[in-house]
C-alpha cells in the first residue's frame, strides 16, 4: 500500500508532499507480559515514476517512521478479556521518526515548525485513529 500525503503548507516554503509504503505486523511474542497485543508498523518514502510530484514547485519529504502499540488493560480493570470494552483498554504508543524535509530550511525554522507541528500531528493522528476504530467491535 503507498499512501501520498500532503502537508499543510506553511508560508514562505515550498508545498510539501509525501509518498511512502506503510507496513503492519502483528508481534505476539515480543509484547509485554501484561499487554493484551504488540503490533510494529513501518512506514518509508519511496519514489514511483507512477506518481510524480503534484507541481514542479513542490519539495518531496523523505521519512522513515517506526510506531510500536500496545494494548494494555488499566489498573483497576481487572476482568476476563472477553468482558473488556474500549473503556477498560488503553494503547501504548511509542513512535520514532527521522524526517527530511527536502528543500533548503534553516535548523532555527526547522525547531519552530517541529514544536508547532508535531502537537499537531499527534491530535490530528488520534482523531483519526479513533474516527476508525469507533464503530468497530473490539478486537482483543
């Protein structure tokens, strides 16, 4: 699966954009001897002549981002696993990313951006996630 993205433009920079491949694999294994589940998912840019930049203008980001959850029931909701509902659960995130965003940016813009943006992603990123998972049946 490739996913194009495009970042909100911030004024003066080029619009940047990003095409990458997201990998997601399920890590029963290796999870924590109190979590429900371990899922690993990778994402890396990649270029396909197929999908060209979307203006000439436009400066392509590269990326590598590599996301662990975890599934963990709450202290205090202690029940058999088929008893639990969305409310008894919580996830476990930990994220890591190294960005290039292309172009030429000065490292003090760069700083400015990041602790702007990156809240900002994180919101945007679990208002997705739970707009998909809301309606769905619990999967333990």
């Amino acid at each position: 699966e490739y996913i194009h993205y495009f970042f909100e433009p911030i004024w003066p920079s080029a619009q940047r954009e990003s095409l990458f491949w997201s990998n997601v694999r399920y890590l029963p294994e290796q999870k924590s001897p109190k979590a429900l589940d371990l899922y690993m998912v990778c994402n890396h840019d990649c270029n396909l002549p197929s999908v060209p930049l979307e203006h000439n203008s436009n400066v392509r980001v590269g990326l590598t981002v590599a996301m662990l959850c975890e599934t963990v029931v709450k202290d205090g909701h202690e029940k058999p696993v088929d008893k639990l509902n969305r409310n008894d659960i919580q996830c476990q995130v930990c994220y890591c990313a190294q960005v290039n965003p292309g172009g030429w940016v000065p490292a003090s813009a760069l700083r400015i951006i990041y602790k702007r943006e990156y809240p900002k992603f994180l919101h945007g990123f679990t208002k997705y996630v739970l707009s998909k998972i809301k309606t769905q049946p619990l999967m333990i």
